[in-house]
C-alpha cells in the first residue's frame, strides 16, 4: 500500500515542496517580526530620526506603536 500510495503521490511532489517552503519563509518572517533585538533597533531608529527632525511627535508615535503592536501575540493565540 506504501509503495503504490507514493508512486501515485509522486506527481504532487513538487507542489508539497513549494507549499512547505511558503510555510518555511513565513515561519521566518513571523520570527524576525517578533524578535526584540530587531524591536529594539527599529525604536532606536525612529527616536534617532525624531531627534534629528526627520519625524513629528505624531509619526514617531504611531510607528513606535505599530512597532510595538507587531510585538503582541495575535489575538486568540
């Protein structure tokens, strides 16, 4: 039954292949959105651009919550 299973399934292959490697680089991409070294830069950045003019006080605040938000486990994890 394996045998003929596989054979069968064989065709599917690379379409197996493709869909774990769309969920590989999502996984990866969820990590790093999550990594608070990667939080702690982004905040530095954006305070370093504030005091540099670059950003009112409104748009370093919505991007330090965006930023902040992303951080958060989504809701009904």
């Amino acid at each position: 039954m394996g045998l003929f299973t596989s054979i069968l399934e064989l065709p599917l292959a690379p379409v197996k292949g493709v869909i774990r490697l769309g969920e590989l680089l999502r996984d990866e991409a969820e990590r790093k959105m999550r990594d608070p070294t990667v939080a702690r830069r982004e905040l530095e950045q954006i305070e370093a651009a504030q005091a540099a003019g670059e950003l009112t006080e409104e748009e370093a605040s919505e991007a330090m919550n965006a930023v902040l938000q992303r951080m958060m486990p989504p809701e009904g994890e």
